[in-house]
C-alpha cells in the first residue's frame, strides 16, 4: 500500500492494511497514490549493485 513520508510515524505494522479495510484506505486518501507511479524512472546503477556485491555476470548451475 502505497504510504507517504508523513503518514509513517502513525504506521503500526506491514499488514496495517489489508484486504478487509483498503477500502476504507483508499477512500481516506486526497489524491491517487498511484497516480505518478507510471512515469517515475527508476534503476539499479553499477554502483548499487558494486554494494550489493552483484558484480560480473551470473553464475549458473552448469558452470
């Protein structure tokens, strides 16, 4: 669920919403949580996968 910067100190748990009560969520909220969710431009850089120790190519099984 989708839940912003200011909402956060009031969260009490990953499983504050669920099936029963999104409703009850999505109503409460002033605009489209997902609105921009489309055009946001997101990647993993060389960088963060150097940090991640993801660097080189995948090993398989085979070799």
């Amino acid at each position: 669920m989708p839940t912003g910067w200011d909402e956060l100190d009031d969260v009490t748990s990953g499983d504050q919403w669920n099936i029963g009560n999104v409703r009850e969520r999505m109503d409460a909220l002033r605009s489209d949580p997902w609105k921009d969710y489309a055009k946001t431009r997101q990647r993993v850089t060389a960088a963060m996968k150097k940090r991640l120790g993801m660097t080189g190519a995948r090993k398989t099984d085979e070799e």
